[in-house]
C-alpha cells in the first residue's frame, strides 16, 4: 500500500481487495488517458482520476490517482505500479531539468538544480509520457521548460510566524537576491563569489550560535529544506502558508487542507490529510513537516 494515499483521502485504504478495486475504477473511469510507444511491441499507458478539484481564483488544482502500465500486441493492458498525485498550480522554477528512469519500473525521478534551494532537488515525475514521447522522437534536450513542483505530507505541524517588519522584509530580500547572484556566479568558478559564500555561512554560523543559547531554534530560522531520510525525493521543510483550504474526497469524504507554500522563495502547493496535521493552517503562519516532493515539467507549446 502506497504510503501517501492517506494525504489525498484514502487513510482507511488498508484492504489489497479495495485497492484493486481502485485501481480497476481508475483505468476504466479516468479522467486523463496518456499513451505513447516505449519503442518495443508494447504501448506505454497512463490513466489518472481526480478525486478532489480546487479552483480556487480560476486555478485548477487536482488531487487524484494514476495508475501505470503497458498494452501489449493483444491489446490487453497489464498495470505495474500506481501512485497518488497532486497537480500543483504554481511555476516553482525555471531552471533546466534533467530526468533519469527509475531502476525497478517505468517510472522517472527529475532533478533540477535551483540556487535559492542550495541543494540538487529531486523530484518524482508526474507526467512519464511527455517525456516518453519527446524522448523517443529524439526532442531531447528541450529548452524553455518550468517546472511545478507539488507535495505530499503525512504529518505537519503549524507554528506561528516570525515577527518581522517591513524593514526586515526588504532586508531579506535583498540579502536572497544577493546570494543567489554570488551562488551564480560560484558556479561559473568565480572564486571572490566562493570566498564571499564561504565567509556568509561561517558568519551565519556563528551568530545562530551565539543565539541559540537563549533563544527557539524556530525564531532565528524562517523556512528550510533539507533532504529527509533515505529516499532521494523526500524532504523536511518549514515553509511559510500563503494560501490553505480544505477540501473533500469525493469518493471517501475525507478532508484535506490543499496549501500553498513559500519554502526558501520557492513556491509550491502541498496537500495533507486533516486528521495529520496538528494545528490550524491559515495565511501568515509556517508549515513544519516531511514531504513527498513531485513535480510536472511544463513543456513549451
């Protein structure tokens, strides 16, 4: 049983019957149906179903199930893996992506490398068949294409926000945009750029320890995002909530909170079911918690 169906509704899914019988109602009810050839004698396909649809300010959310698999030369389709998704509704980056398959199915993990994050962020593909395709017409590498990233949770907490001024505000923004041009130009090998980085942390470094000693961890730190645990494209991240609502499964009633988050100046939308969530998500305060990340790479037309 996939871990995070719970964050879309489906917590009380512990039966492999009920499963089946999901997975059965999803091929044949699917609200999008994707094919393309793997290059073989097979045709890859992948249907997805809604379960819960947010347009909140004439934006389409969707939270939902996809199941993977391949029709062979009979014409009979034999599915390999499922996995729950949420369509997020934000371009979190415009940074170049690189895809890789995954060893034990046809599945893909992105990779894509944003200064504001300082580490290589690593994504579970949502859409394998654009990919597919452009990749077996020899597209590839494709320029111009954004990425929106979306998130999974099963446990969060909700922690009040920093006060900062406005003052502060300008402050920070400007030292973020600051570091990212100095991580730009650290990266085409600019040592004063380098040297300039390294002399930031180790100041950073020792302010927060001087502090730490009188004062919560959580009031010196506004957001991050750290690597969690083994797999590759799970993360602990503490982000500000610039929007939340709470919507419904359809097919159990469950709830889940659908929210909008600023983690680090990158933005992206992460939905959790209300049941592991402990606190009141609401615009203004901070998200704390592990996630699944996902993302849809948005191909130039």
């Amino acid at each position: 049983m996939h871990k995070y169906m719970r964050a879309i509704g489906f917590s009380k899914l512990t039966d492999r019957k009920e499963l089946q019988k999901l997975v059965t109602d999803v091929v044949v009810e699917g609200t999008h149906r994707r094919y393309t050839s793997n290059g073989y004698e097979t045709l890859l396909a992948e249907f997805c179903k809604d379960f819960a649809v947010n347009t909140k300010s004439g934006v389409r959310a969707s939270i939902g199930v996809a199941v993977c698999g391949e029709f062979d030369s009979d014409d009979k389709f034999t599915y390999d893996y499922y996995f729950p998704y949420l369509k997020g509704t934000n371009i979190s980056s415009e940074e170049d992506v690189s895809v890789e398959r995954h060893a034990a199915q046809e599945s893909y993990a992105g990779v894509c490398d944003d200064v504001r994050i300082g580490v290589s962020l690593i994504f579970y593909l949502q859409n394998m068949i654009p990919y597919v395709k452009a990749k077996n017409s020899g597209e590839l590498p494709i320029r111009g294409t954004t990425l929106t990233l979306s998130a999974l949770s099963t446990s969060g907490t909700i922690m009040m926000p920093i006060n900062k001024s406005e003052k502060d505000l300008i402050r920070n923004k400007r030292v973020s945009m600051n570091r990212s041009q100095l991580i730009n130009a650290a990266r085409k090998g600019d040592e004063e750029a380098i040297e300039s980085l390294t002399l930031d942390d180790m100041d950073t470094y020792t302010t927060i320890s001087k502090k730490i000693q009188k004062e919560d961890v959580f009031s010196l730190v506004d957001t991050y995002f750290m690597p969690y645990g083994v797999e590759c494209d799970h993360y602990s991240i503490l982000g500000e909530i610039m929007d939340s609502t709470l919507i419904k499964n359809d097919l159990t009633e469950e709830e889940i909170y659908l929210m909008t988050l600023n983690c680090n100046d990158m933005i992206f939308d992460l939905c959790i079911n209300k049941e592991d969530v402990y606190g009141e998500p609401c615009v203004g305060r901070r998200f704390k918690g592990t996630i699944w990340m996902q993302g849809h790479i948005n191909f130039p037309d």
